[in-house]
C-alpha cells in the first residue's frame, strides 16, 4: 500500500513540472 502523500508527491511533480517547463518554454520563446 503506497501512502496517499506519495501519491500526491508524484502527481504534483508530474503535473506541475511539465508545466513550468511549458511557462519557462514561453517565457524564453516571447
């Protein structure tokens, strides 16, 4: 059984980073 913080741990990282990148990437971009 993987703890609900864990869990929530790897969905932040994997929704938010992606996205920052995302904004970092336009940021450059403009």
């Amino acid at each position: 059984m993987i703890p609900a913080h864990v869990i929530i741990f790897y969905l932040n990282v994997v929704i938010i980073l992606p996205g920052l990148q995302m904004v970092t990437g336009f940021a450059i971009f403009f």
